[in-house]
C-alpha cells in the first residue's frame, strides 16, 4: 500500500514547505493539503522538487470562513467568486504539479444550488483540462458539515453522470461515507470507475486508522484487490504531535 500524507491536519503546526518535508521524513509516498494559499507556490514546489513527492491535490477556498462558510460552488449568485476561486486553485496547483483540485460546494441546497453547481463544475472541468488536472467533488458527512450541499457519494455519481466531463471524479473519504451510508466495501467496488481519489481516518473519532468501528486492514486489501495503486490520503486528525501517530503507517511499511 502506498499512502499520502493529508497536510492540512498532519504537521498542520509547521509551513507547509517543512510539513512536506517531515511527510518524506515519516515515510509517506505523497502528500496532499487542503488551503495552501497562504504560502508561495514556488517554496511549496520548491519543498517537493527536494523530495521527490507529489502533491495530489488541494482545495478550493472557503470563501469567508469568519461568516462560517465552507466553499462556494453551489451558493447561488456567487458564481464570479466560485470562479475566481475556482481558478485561484488551477493556477496553484499548475505552478507545483498538483494532480487534482477539490471544488468545495458549500452550504447550499435545493434545485437552484445544484444548478449553480453543475455550472460551476462544467466550468472547472474546462478550465482544468486542458491543463491536465482533475476535477474532484467529495461528500461531506452532516455531523461534521452539517447543511453541506453535496453529502452522499449517489448525488455525487448523478452529478459526475450529469455533467459528463472525463477529468470529473470522486473523492471517496471512507470517514465521511462510513457515517453518512456506510457498506465501505461493497460501495468501493460499485463506484471505483468513478473514484479519483480515497481518504481514510478512523470513525467516529477522525483519528488514526488503528481504532474505530472500521476495520481498516480489510478495507486496505480490498482496495488493493480492486487493483488500487494510488496512494491513500490520511486524513485524520492528530491527538498529539503527529510523529507520535504513525505507528500505523510503520505496520503496514
């Protein structure tokens, strides 16, 4: 199994340069974060060019996360910010090589949101194809995101259906789907075509994959068995210093 080291709650403490570095320290084989904004792209790629990891994707923004928002591609008249958000996130994940970018819905619901999403997301696939990139939509569980528009990995395969674009896929965060519709194993086989990316994190706690009700260790192989080799985004939430937590990944080195 190969596994990416999820840096928006891994080493979350440090510059994301020093986190991808302490990623390649710890054994990861990529890493993936979640708003890296804040710092330039030519250090991040600077941090990854020395070793040797990708950066499997990122997020769009918020939007104002003081007014409690959590993206913006599904709020109606808000669209020129979705876009600019939008490509804000094309143009930083161009400039380190990242392989996809996640368009964050938001809190939203009801037939004029979807119709804003769905004209977001054509809008996003266009623009990241012909820079090679990968448009992801992940399903937000209703404890942790409660109000999200998009929270069931069935909407999500209706809309990829809809929208009809080859760079649109699944992000598959088994915490997220284990809360909201569970049958882990049974639901990867089903939607692994439309998959572009798997998460993991313990549930219901969102911590390391050695505990909690899902026993990991089948999921894993079962990933494997489908014939899986991207490596799988550990995305789950530290208790402590995050080099204290990586027992796990040592087992399965």
């Amino acid at each position: 199994m190969r596994f990416s080291a999820n840096l928006g709650f891994l080493w979350a403490d440090r510059p994301l340069p020093d986190a991808i570095r302490a990623a390649k320290a710890a054994g990861f084989d990529a890493v993936e974060c979640h708003w890296p904004y804040a710092h330039d792209p030519n250090d991040v790629k600077a941090a990854l060019d020395e070793t040797g990891l990708a950066m499997l994707g990122l997020n769009t923004s918020r939007g104002d996360v003081a007014a409690g928002e959590n993206g913006l591609a599904a709020l109606p008249d808000r669209e020129a910010e979705a876009r600019a958000a939008i490509d804000q996130a094309l143009a930083y994940a161009h400039i380190i090589r990242a392989g996809a970018v996640h368009v964050m819905a938001g809190f939203a619901s009801g037939e004029s949101a979807h119709r804003t999403f769905m004209s977001n997301l054509r809008y996003a696939t266009a623009q990241a194809l012909e820079r090679g990139i990968t448009i992801l939509i992940e399903p937000l569980n209703h404890y942790d995101a409660k109000g999200y528009f998009l929270s069931t990995t069935t909407q999500a395969v209706s809309i990829i259906k809809e929208v009809n674009a080859p760079n649109l896929r699944l992000m598959f965060d088994c915490y997220h789907v284990q809360l909201m519709e569970g049958d882990l194993t049974n639901r990867l086989s089903r939607l692994l075509p439309h998959i572009g990316h798997i998460q993991f994190a313990s549930v219901p706690d969102r911590g390391t994959p050695d505990h909690g009700e899902v026993h990991f260790d089948h999921i894993f192989a079962h990933i494997h068995a489908l014939g899986w080799r991207q490596p799988l985004g550990a995305e789950y939430k530290p208790q402590t210093d995050t080099d204290l937590t990586l027992d796990w990944l040592k087992s399965y080195r």
